[in-house]
C-alpha cells in the first residue's frame, strides 16, 4: 500500500490531505503536526479550520485510511510521499526583511526526513516557496539527494505522483514539468490571483461611479477595499467601528479559534506557539456571540464577510430596529439584496454595485 504523510496539519495540509484519503481509499494518508491541540481537533467532532462538506470528508475517511498523529517521525519513516505543507511566512529581519520568505520551518523538516528515512522518499514541496527552495533542501536530504529532478528515478517519482490525482483529476489536466517550472508558477498562479483582485478593486470603484452594477468579488477586507478606491474617510469610518467594539457572528468557526485567529500575528497563524493560551488583553474589544440578532444589537454598522446561506434569510427588518441609527450594511460578498435593505431603512455598500445615495453625498466620494 502507497503511504502518503503530510507535515502539518494546518489550512492547507488538512483539507489536501482529507481529499486525498476520501479519492484514494487504497492510499494510507497520515497528516503529522508537533501541534497536540491542533491533532486533537482534527481527531474530534469539532475540526479546528471549516470548509464546507470537509467535516463529512474526515468522519468518512478518520480511522480507516485518514490518521492524525503526533508521531512525526513514525510516520515520516514509514511514508513513500511525504507532503510538507508548514508555515512559509515573510522574513522580519536581515536581507529580504518585508519580502523575502522565511525558510527556516522548511529547513527543520528537511533535516527532521532526512535523519528519520531509511528508504527512498518523495518529497512534495505544498507550500508556497521561492524558486530553487528545491536546490537549497535537496542539500540537506542527503538520503535522497536527487529529489524529482529529470533523472530515470525522477520519472519514477513524477508519476507516483500523478499517479495519486489521476484517482481524480483527469490524466490530460495533470501538468508535468521540472522542479524550478513548478516553484514558479505555484508562485506567478499566486501573483496573478493578487493582481486580479487588485484590478477588481480599482474596477468597482468605475462601476459605482456610473451606477453600473458587477456580481462577483471576492473581497473580506473593508478598510482595505476603502482605501483602494480613495474612499479615505469611510476606511477612518470603519477603522473607528472597529476600535470602538466588535462583535462576531459565525455559525462555523468556534469562538477560542476566532479569539486566537484575532491574537495572531499576520504571518504567524500556523505556528504551533500560537496554539497556546493567549493573553485576553489581546482581543479585549472583540465579543463573540451564536446569535446574528444578539451581534447586531445596538451596532453602527453590519459587515458581512462571508457567504453563509443562514445570512441570506435572516430578518433584517428585526435587525434594523435594534440597530443603532443610521445603520449601515457593508455587504463584501454580494449574499443580500440591497435594494430591499434599504426600503428597510439600511446605508448599503455593496462590492461592485451602484453606491447608496447617501454615500454619494457623502463629501469623501462626491
């Protein structure tokens, strides 16, 4: 039986690997992390990450073909593939500061395979890397020093490789090519998906200009949207709501994740520290509540940040009335009708569409 193991058990690492196991049940798939509290969870009815349909993916395939485990190197050893999905964040410091990534986690699972591996390896880079990350850990695993290069054992591994999407992914829609390609377009793939969302950005503010209406957008940043399209003084606006007091509504995550999500830092959501007990300084103006009335109640202004159905079908009218006046509605992900929102009564500013009235009084966009 192919063993495939993933090294860490984070957004990524998790959801691939549960796919995997759920498309391949002859494939014994292992996903290892340093992380207890992150293993328990995975291990549990309660996931630590939410994508729909996952939940259902893991109770079919936990205990049968899908483990979890905390035995990294047990399961490093035993594995033919050995996925490594860890942390890459931007250096803080030295050459690169700001833009360079930090490969340190990288280096540690090298060393960590190479020590452990009695056997032939293939070794899959899952995270996002510079290019020629794949020459720089080839260096350090000695027991495998040709890695998937374009040598006769190379192929071999390309199409163990291919060989576990085919399960699923047609064969014609299965791209080979060498190491650098690869690090390169999973970076360009990357740089493309930014520059369209930039684009986008700039684009509504031209469609809300002339009242033209767009559908799709893929934006969960208020303040950053604002400020992208000169809507300085409402990202200030937002800014300030923000400071004063938040309150979160989300049926799918639980509340310690959201409170720990809050806590972190930007690049530093997958590192095992951050598991542990934070400070409750840190996120003393957040609340979370199971109740979108209760979030709403006595708020300025509703950001709806994700496309829950649930948030299709509340009762904005009951909102409305225990909401502060004027209430604002920032719709970041186009899921309500903002017509009927404002015969409500609401502000609405909805990504890509024809701004309210009284935003296009407001002195900051006329």
């Amino acid at each position: 039986m192919v063993k495939i193991c993933c090294i860490g058990a984070g957004y990524v690492g998790g959801p691939t690997m549960a796919v995997i196991a759920l498309k391949c049940p002859s494939i014994e798939v292992a996903v290892v992390d340093i992380s207890v509290p992150r293993i328990t969870a995975w291990n549990s009815d309660q996931l630590p990450i939410y994508e729909p349909g996952l939940d259902e993916v893991v109770k079919q395939c936990r205990g049968k073909n899908l483990f979890f485990s905390t035995d990294v190197e047990r399961h490093v050893s035993k594995a033919n593939i050995i996925f490594v999905s860890i942390n890459t964040p931007t250096k803080t410091r030295g050459l690169g500061a700001g833009k360079a990534v930090n490969l340190t986690y990288w280096e540690c699972a090298a060393r960590m395979i190479a020590d452990v591996s009695k056997s032939n390896k293939i070794v899959v880079e899952k995270s996002t890397v510079p290019v020629k990350t794949a020459e720089a850990i080839e260096k350090i695993l000695t027991h495998n020093s040709k890695g998937i290069k374009e040598t006769p054992d190379g192929q071999k591994a390309i199409k163990a490789l291919k060989d576990v999407y085919a399960h699923w992914v047609p064969e014609e829609r299965i791209i080979c090519s060498n190491l650098w390609s690869a690090e390169l377009s999973k970076l360009a793939a990357n740089a493309f998906l930014a520059q369209r969302i930039s684009s986008v950005n700039a684009m509504s503010a031209l469609y809300e200009a002339t009242g033209a209406d767009v559908s799709e957008k893929d934006i969960l940043n208020l303040v950053y949207i604002c400020e992208c399209n000169g809507l300085t003084e409402v990202a200030s606006y937002w800014k300030q709501v923000i400071k004063a007091r938040l309150s979160i509504y989300d049926p799918q995550v639980t509340e310690e994740q959201i409170q720990r999500d809050l806590s972190m830092n930007k690049f530093d959501w997958d590192h095992p520290v951050h598991l542990q007990p934070m400070s409750p300084a840190s996120v003393k103006e957040v609340s979370v509540v199971w109740d979108a009335y209760d979030a709403t109640k006595d708020a300025h202004g509703l950001c709806i940040l994700t496309e829950w159905d649930e948030f299709k079908i509340l009762d904005f009218g009951r909102i409305f009335a225990n909401m502060q006046k004027p209430a604002f509605v920032f719709d970041g992900r186009n899921v309500v009708d903002a017509e009927k929102l404002r015969e409500i009564g609401f502000i609405v500013y909805s990504i890509g569409k024809p701004l309210d009235l009284w935003l296009k009084d407001m002195p900051a966009v006329a």
